[in-house]
C-alpha cells in the first residue's frame, strides 16, 4: 500500500511543530524525496541575497535533483502560497526574474482560522435558520 501524500493539517501535528523539518513532513508527507526537495528550495530561498533567486536550476544542481521532482514540488509550493514567481517587470525586486517568498500562505490560514472563529459566534435568528437549513442544500 502506498503512503498517503495528502497535506496533513492535523491541529496535534502542527502543536507540535518545532522545525522546517516537522513542516516539510506536513506538506509532502509519505514522500521523503520530495520533503528533502522542499527543504532544499526553502533554505536556499531564505539564505540568498534578499531572499530572491533567480532561477531553481541552481537548486536542483548543488542537491542533485531531477528536474521533474524540482517542478513538482516547486508547483505544490507555489499552488500553497510559499513561494512566488516574479516577473522582470516588478519595480519591487528590481526588475529582475526570478523566485520569492510569498505571504499568501500565512495570510490564507489566518484567514481561516479567524473565519472558523466568526462562524461559532451565534449571529441574528435570521442566521440561525440559514444555519439548521444548510445541510438540505449540500
């Protein structure tokens, strides 16, 4: 039976966080390969000059990574909100091409944590109905 590989946002798990490790066993779990490829774009990203890099090649190059396993992990990071292609056009890197962190990530579990906590405050009786009603329309 294969592991699952699905993102693993257990409340426990993520109390226990301490580490990028712990973090890349939650977003790529069951696949090691792609856990040392995400930990390997991340500490790269964060210890380059401004945080940007140019291109992933050198990545993939230093580590001895397949560039298939590169775009796959790259693409779940930036479909998650970690990191974030610029383009040339962007005053704010200078004008230059290449690879960024991103706040989308952060900013969307926010988001949700602060809609699960405005969606257990009781609201109006009009709301209330709504509520008892949902399940009939899923």
């Amino acid at each position: 039976m294969t592991p699952n590989t699905k993102i693993d946002l257990n409340c426990n798990r993520i109390a226990h966080m301490e580490g990028l490790d712990d973090l890349a066993r939650i977003l790529f779990p069951g696949n090691k390969s792609q856990q040392r490829i995400f930990l390997a774009i991340f500490v790269e990203l964060k210890w380059a000059p401004d945080q940007f890099l140019p291109t992933l090649d050198s990545v993939a190059k230093k580590c001895g990574i397949s560039p298939r396993t590169l775009e796959t992990v790259r693409s779940k990071m930036r479909r998650l909100g970690l990191i974030d292609h610029v383009s040339r056009f962007n005053k704010k890197h200078g004008y230059r091409e290449g690879w960024v962190f991103s706040r989308k990530f952060e900013l969307a579990l926010h988001t949700l944590s602060e809609t699960a906590a405005r969606l257990r405050t009781p609201g109006n009786p009009q709301q209330e109905r709504k509520d008892r009603d949902i399940h009939n329309y899923l």
